[in-house]
C-alpha cells in the first residue's frame, strides 16, 4: 500500500515538530544560527582530543562560542572559546585532555553562532 499524499505531509509536519522540540530542549534558543553553519566532530581518542570543524555557510559573518568541559581524575574543568567565520570560512576548535595523566573524559560541547557584529 503506498502513502497518500495528506499522510505524507502529516509525517513531515510532526517531523519538523520534532526536530524543533528536540533543539529547543537542548538550551538552543530559536534565533540560533545553527541552520547555516554547519559542525563535525573528529575524536583522536590517542591524542585524548576531539576537533570540532565549524563552516560558515551563512549570507555573512558568524561569531560563535563553544562550551565544554574536560574531566581529570573525577574534576571536571570548564572550557569554552569563541570563534568568528567569515563567509565560507572554516575553522577548528581542539577539545584537549592532554594536560589529564589519569582518566579523563571530554563531555559533549555546546555551541550557538550569532550575526558578527561589524
């Protein structure tokens, strides 16, 4: 049996709702920029670091800041830095453990881009 059309559109509204919730839960407020500037993340778990590649693929310059927190031996140690793309541009961030001689654990990053202010 094939999908109907109304049915199809019905899947992607609640699709889309989803989506918007789960951004939303995430602390992302909807004015974000995170539609137009794309992340990857590279772990390198041998040099107890994860690079986080940034790409502005928005109409002009984005500033954004990245948040993360770095556990040493059970202390967990804040870090963040900010970052402004150009158009097109791309741009690494280096999440390290480096400085941690027993286990470590890089916790998930937070990021949100904004318009730069010129």
């Amino acid at each position: 049996m094939r999908p109907t059309a109304p049915l199809l559109a019905t899947l992607g509204i609640l699709v889309m709702c989803a989506t918007s919730s789960i951004k939303r839960a995430e602390g992302f407020p909807p004015t974000d920029d995170r539609a137009c500037v794309q992340a990857a993340q590279r772990d390198d778990l041998e040099h107890m670091l994860i690079a986080m590649e940034f790409k502005n693929d928005c109409a002009g310059p984005r500033a954004c800041m990245v948040t993360w927190s770095v556990k040493c031996d059970g202390k967990s140690r804040p870090h963040k830095e900010a970052v402004v793309l150009a158009v097109s541009e791309v741009k690494t961030v280096t999440l390290s453990a480096a400085g941690c001689d027993g286990d470590w654990e890089i916790q998930p990053a937070k990021w949100s881009c904004r318009t730069a202010k010129k």
